[in-house]
C-alpha cells in the first residue's frame, strides 16, 4: 500500500471510530437526558408532520399542546425528574406543557436560528417519539463523524510530515468524551461542528496553498452558513479572517498595500452592514436583534459586567467553569469527573501552549504553521471569552445560570491542532508516530473509562 493512500485509510478508520464511539454515547445517554433535548425534538417532530418550516407569534404558548403532552410523558417514563435536572420544577403532578418544567425562557418550539438540521431531522422521523429522538441522535453522530474527517484534512494540509500533528488532531475530536456527549444530541450543534469544521478546512488550505477567489467565496458561505445555523459560530470570525489574512501580516511593510486593501474590505462590510441595519424595519430589525441576543438589552448588560470590577472574579471562574465544561460535563450539567482531573487536564493545555510557543521560538514551524497554530488559538480564546460574556450578562437578573463549556465544542477542530502541534515541542520528530499511536491509544483508554466507569453507572443508578 502506497503511503499516500494511507492517510485517507487512516482517517476513515477514525470516523468509522467516531460513529460507534458516537453510537455508544447516543445508546448510553438516557432519552432527553441531554440539554434542551425535549425542545429540540418538539421543532423536529412538528416540521415532520407539516412538512414546512415554522413562525410563531408567541414564545409563551405550545404551537401542539398534544406533542409537548407526549414529550413530557416520556420524560416521565424515563425518570427525567429522578436526575433533578429541570431548573425551577418541583416534582408532583405529571406537567402539561414545558413553560410547567421551565418557567424562563422559550416554550414552544421557537427557534431564532436556520431551521437546517430540524429539517434533515424530520426527513428521518419514524412514527415513535422516542425512536424519533434516536433517529436525530444518529444524524448528529453522522455529522460529527464528517467533522473528524475535516479536522484531519485541515491538519494534514498543514502538517503532512507531522505525524503528531496529522493524525493527533482528529484523534482528538473523534475520541473526546464531551465532543461525542454533544454529536449524539438531538440539536443542532452537531450541525453547526461540522460547518465550523469545514471553515477551518478551508481557512488551512487557504495558509497552505493560498487564498484563490474561489476557496474565500466558498468559506463565506460556510461560515455564512454555520453562523445561521447558530450564532455561537460568530466568535470564530475573527480567527478565520486572521488565518487568510496572516500571509500579508507575515509579510509586514512589503505587503502593505494588501493589507490596507484588506481593511478597507472589512471596514466597506461593515458599513454595508451598518446601512442595511438601519434600513430595516422594526420587525426586520426586531428579528435581527432577537437573534443575535437573547433579550434586548442583554448588549448592555454584558457592557455593564465588563466595566464593573466587581464581576471579574465570576468572569475568572466562569471561565474556569467553560474549561471544566469542554473536557467533560454530561447530561443536564449532572455528570463531572473528579476536581483533581480537571487539573490534570489544565496542565497538559498548558504544557501543549508552552510547546507551540517553543515551536515557533525554535523556527520549528513555517509561515502557514505558524498562522494555522495563531488561529486556532484565537478560535479558541473567542469562543470561550464570547461564552463567558453571555453568561455573565445574567449575573444580575434572577435567571443567572453556570456557564455551560459545550459552546466551546465549535472550536474543538482548532483546539485539537492547537493541542496536537504543543505536545509535538516535546516529542523528537523521529518519534511523533509513535508518540500519536500512544496518544490514540490513550485517549481510546480514557474515553472508554468515562463513558463506561462515569457517565453509564450515574445514569443506571436512576
């Protein structure tokens, strides 16, 4: 076999890995036993029996009173309410209606972002509840497969004689406990993942061959896609636009015409962006805003946190907390592996950040490695400062709620590279094949611990 066919051999067998990994997960997760589930399947079940997308007039009231009946039912079947993982609902009388189990928030399946994934869902619905819940499950598993096969194309166009790097990326993605918890979710997220990773594709072949017209038009419009299919995905547009711009950064003065061209593009977006606001009316501009922000003053709350000294140190834990969230926190935030292994799990990021700091201190990388390992950080530090913003924006209401790390999820492909190229600084380049089987092997080994030791005895113990 010639060993230009084995790299693409070697990624299939990973996202052949990361579906059973992912199947496993979907399996072992009781039903609705995954955040925001129950709502999730109410906007899936009621595209598949009208057969076209939805609007509502109202948040508050049930668009099928009979389906969230059903829902609730079955939550009750599986002893949703046992776990304690419905915030303000107190056990007694089976509820009728979700606005019963969750007083804040939307009731009804009323969603502010592109109906994409609720509509692939509903092509696969089979006439059970459940086993409609099982059937978007699996379309998640089968999305975050394809995201492992993008984070190893991104990787191997970077790194192709880093074995580390090339196969340790999507070994990180395909064999992450939280990353498979949130890819065999019935929600949108998996979706999302893999237009995210799709993005960081491109934006990697862009640094690599470079940033033809056709391969920038085709990366808006995933990334154009992704932030409509959920909002999170705006964080990583800065990362992304730091990646095709790096070479002329790189370059420095000899490239300044570029680079001011460059800006002036951006700065003409904006100001397009900025007329077409105010040319909107009040109902275009009221969905623009209930879109991007939950309520319509929840931008100055996070302006009124940011300047508020006081705040800070909730900030510092929140994003400790994000941290804490992005390697494991499972179910209705119910699930945590002990403190002392999120500190392990922090100290070998910052031994991966001292290494890629190494890397580009030593001339290990070049100038397309070194922008590739810049936005992934980038990614990475917006996701989670973004994740913290919003949570922090509901410090001083009556509905603060923790801070949840799967958001950060997004980023994993970038995080992933990040990791895999740092904890290449300390392997000799002779032996970074070995050093990603032992990483695999590893990985494999605690995946199967968490799934197995942690996450299927709390759930069975129900």
């Amino acid at each position: 076999m010639s060993s230009a066919a084995r790299p693409p051999l070697f990624l299939g067998a990973l996202a052949a890995l990361a579906v059973l990994h992912g199947l496993l997960w979907a399996a072992v997760m009781p039903p609705w036993q995954n955040p925001d589930e129950p709502k999730h399947l109410e906007y899936v079940r009621l595209l598949a029996a009208r057969g076209d997308a939805l609007a509502f007039a109202t948040e508050d009231e049930a668009a099928d009173p009979a389906l969230q009946r059903a829902i609730l039912a079955s939550m009750d079947r599986h002893r949703f309410w046992w776990f304690g993982r419905a915030p303000g609902y107190q056990p007694g009388p089976l509820p009728e209606r979700f606005r019963d189990v969750w007083p804040l928030g939307t009731h009804t399946a009323y969603y502010r972002a592109s109906p994409a994934y609720y509509w692939l869902a509903a092509r696969l619905q089979p006439a059970g509840l459940e086993a409609g819940l099982y059937a978007a499950r699996l379309l998640s598993v089968l999305l975050g497969a394809a995201a492992v096969v993008a984070t190893g194309a991104a990787a191997r166009a970077l790194f192709p004689d880093d074995p580390l790097a090339r196969y340790g990326a999507p070994a990180l993605v395909a064999l992450h406990p939280m990353v498979a918890a949130v890819n065999a979710t019935a929600s949108p997220d998996a979706l999302v993942g893999l237009l995210a990773a799709l993005a960081w594709l491109l934006a990697c072949r862009a640094l690599a061959h470079g940033a033809t017209p056709a391969r920038l038009v085709l990366l808006a419009t995933v990334l154009s896609a992704a932030v409509l299919v959920k909002r999170t995905a705006l964080a990583l547009l800065p990362a992304v636009a730091l990646a095709v711009f790096w070479p002329v950064l790189a370059a420095g003065r000899r490239r300044l015409p570029a680079l001011l061209a460059g800006t002036a593009a951006l700065a003409a977006c904006a100001g397009l962006a900025w007329l077409a606001w105010a040319g909107m009316d009040e109902p275009a501009r009221w969905t623009v805003q209930r879109y991007l922000f939950n309520e319509p003053d929840q931008p100055a709350r996070i302006l009124g946190v940011l300047r508020n000294p006081e705040a800070w140190p909730h900030m510092a834990d929140y994003l400790r907390r994000i941290h804490d969230g992005y390697w494991g926190v499972f179910g209705w935030e119910a699930v945590r592996y002990p403190r002392a292994a999120y500190g392990v799990l922090l100290a070998a990021g910052i031994a991966a950040s001292a290494g890629v700091l190494a890397r580009a201190a030593r001339g290990d990388l070049d100038q397309a490695q070194r922008g590739a390992v810049v936005a992934a950080g980038a990614a990475v530090l917006a996701m989670a400062l973004a994740a913290v913003a919003f949570f922090a924006s509901y410090l001083a209401t009556p509905f603060a709620q923790p801070p949840q790390g799967r958001y950060l999820v997004i980023a994993a492909p970038m995080a992933a590279l990040w990791l895999a190229v740092g904890l290449g600084a300390w392997v000799p380049s002779g032996r970074r094949a070995r050093a990603a089987a032992v990483l695999i092997a590893a990985l494999a080994a605690v995946d199967g611990l968490v799934l197995f030791g942690l996450v299927a005895p709390y759930f069975r113990a129900g």
